[in-house]
C-alpha cells in the first residue's frame, strides 16, 4: 500500500509531503522514477543554493500536481482551465503558518500576495503542493516599500531557437561574458535546465523595470554586433537559426526559473549555476539532474557564492540603450501598448498604410 505521507526535515522543521510515492518524473535512461518525496528531499537538500536564489523575493510557483509526462501542458493563462500544470503566483491555501509574503503590482496595476522565501521550510512545502519550478522576482523585500519596484538583477536570457545546439549558446554564451567584463561587469551563469544559459548580473537597486528591461535591450544589441547568431527580434519569422536574447524577460512580472530549479523535462533536470570554467565543459545540461546537482554542491559549493559581494551599475547598459540604433523594441502581448513600442503584427502581415507613425494601429 502507498504511503500516505512522509516527513521532510528542512531547517529545523518537519514538513509533511503527502503522495510521497506519486512518480513526478518516469524513468530515463538517466534516471530512475523520481518521486514527489525525492523532489521534496532534493529541494532541502540544496538550501544553500537554492534560498541564495529565493531569499526575500517574491517567487510565483510552478506547480505539476499530476507529474511530468509527454503530452501534458502548463497552462498559458487563467482561463486555460483544461492544462495539467499551472502558475501560482498568489500564496496557496492552507500555507504554513511560517510562511511570509510580499505584495507585488502587475503591469495591468492588479496587486497579489505572493510567497516570499525566507527558510528551506518554504519551499519544501511548496514541493508538498507540487512545485517544481520556482519563479522569483529580480527584487527583495526590504523594510522600504520601494523596495519591490527596484530590480536588483539582470537577468540574461540566452534562448537557443530552432536549429541551433547547445553548444551555439556555450559559445554565445563566452562572448557575453567578455563582452559584460569590458563593460566591468560581473556576470554570474547557469543552465537553463533545457538547451539555454542564462546569465546573471547583480545591479544596485536605484532603477525601474523599463530601465532593467532597456539595458537588456543594450546588451543584447551590442552582443549581436559582435555575434552575427545573436539577435534580439522579437518575431519568431525573423530570428532564423540563432540565439534570441530575451530582453523582455526583465520586465515587471517576467521571471526565469531560479537557481536550482527543477524543470519539466525528462530525468529531472536542474537550473544549474556553474563558473564559467565549468559551464565551458558542459556537454549535456541533462546530467546536471536532481540526482548529480546536491552531490555536486555538496562537494564544490555554489558557484554562485560571491553573487551578493558586489552590485553593479546599470549604467553601461543604458548607454548602449541611448547610443545602439533600434529604437524600442515590442513588449509581450499582455501588456497594454507601451510608448514608442513597434506594432504588434507579424511583420509578415504588416501592412503599411494601416499603421500611423506611432505604432497604433488606424481605423
């Protein structure tokens, strides 16, 4: 008979993990059949980088209740009621009484209490509710209430299109680590968990989203200079076979799976941080896997240990933004219409003479 529940011991709590047998992820060639309490049991085990990465942010959940299986969708908004997983991004009922919050505002204005992690019990019972993947946002709570609408990281988002290797993002990727240490500025990457890097800068906290998203904008442009398989279009007809810097992943309400996450994928692979040295002898991301990454930081530590030393300027980015021609670039489609942003038709099916000089779309 199945167990109907375990118990997890996570910075001095007991948390329960009910299904504990429920298979999350099936078996690879890789891995063998990954329970719920594994996922439970690999998140406490990964406190010191995982909690680095979630410490007093506002982090929305992705949560797969049912597991992980071919065929099975993560829901694209609220009204795609019929998908197998989905995003949290308001605390779940029945949360632990230690769990904390903070009050983030959407683009549409909207507010929500989301959870805000401040100990290794937290996401463990987030596991217990099916979480995955952790989502946070590039700010902290801090006793000003400002606080969550200053970023305090760049986040780089280096995203393989079709027809392209990961081995074209680890080179792609070294050049945005030179190109970043030009501009003296440190950044910090890891595994996507799938074929991407991501790439992290910690920014002191003085500018707003549309500042952290223009800088992006900079960097990627000023990285496609240098890289004739970089660019930053935003329409999918016009990227071709190259890697699409996703600037608008730094906007308000836009997250990046976390440091330590688990991703949807079979074998149970993990968002990985790694020093450049070691992201440069990466030949697979699926043997980073929630059976290889605690070892591994058990035994090298965080490769994201030193994050938090320093905080950068935003400002050779923003001067990328002013000097790099372009102009502004389109936001997601959920956003209401930005000033100076392009219009929102495929380029392909643009038609001139139904457009005004300002992107708005004629009568």
């Amino acid at each position: 008979m199945a167990a109907k529940a375990a118990e997890v011991e996570a910075g001095g709590r007991s948390v329960r993990v009910s299904s504990p047998d429920r298979v999350i992820y099936e078996a690879t060639d890789r891995t063998p059949d990954i329970t719920k309490l594994m996922v439970a049991e690999y998140v406490a085990s990964v406190e010191d980088g995982l909690m680095r990465a979630l410490r007093d942010r506002p982090t929305a959940l992705e949560r797969w209740p049912s597991g992980v299986r071919d065929g099975m969708r993560l829901a694209t908004g609220p009204q795609d009621s019929k998908a197998d997983a989905f995003y949290q991004k308001r605390v779940p009922k029945g949360a632990p009484d230690y769990l904390e919050t903070a009050t983030v505002t959407f683009p549409s204005g909207r507010t929500a209490d989301e959870i805000c992690p401040t100990e290794i019990a937290v996401p463990v019972w987030c596991a217990h509710m099916g979480t995955i993947t952790f989502h946070p946002w590039p700010v902290r709570r801090t006793d000003d209430p400002a606080s969550l609408d200053r970023p305090d990281e760049l986040r780089i988002d280096l995203d393989p299109q079709p027809g392209t290797t990961f081995s074209d993002t680890l080179r792609v990727a070294d050049v945005a680590r030179e190109l970043l240490e030009e501009l003296g500025l440190r950044g910090y990457p890891k595994t996507s968990g799938n074929r991407g890097i991501h790439v992290y800068v910690r920014i002191e906290p003085r500018w707003e989203f549309t500042d952290l998203r223009h800088a992006a904008i900079g960097f990627g442009r000023a990285l496609q200079q240098r890289d004739d398989q970089v660019t930053t279009a935003w329409w999918k007809e016009e990227r071709g076979e190259r890697i699409f810097v996703d600037y608008n992943q730094n906007n308000r309400d836009r997250t990046i799976a976390s440091a330590y996450s688990l991703r949807p994928k079979p074998g149970a692979p993990v968002s990985t941080p790694l020093s450049w040295a070691a992201l440069a002898e990466v030949s697979d991301p699926r043997d980073l896997n929630l059976l290889t990454v605690p070892e591994r930081l058990a035994s090298e530590g965080d490769a994201w240990a030193t994050i938090d030393d320093e905080a950068f300027s935003l400002e050779p980015l923003l001067e990328l933004w002013e000097t790099l021609p372009g102009g502004e670039l389109n936001f997601p489609p959920d956003y209401p219409k930005m000033p100076g942003e392009p219009p929102r038709v495929q380029p392909s099916k643009k038609v001139a003479e139904h457009w005004d000089e300002d992107g708005n779309r004629l009568a």
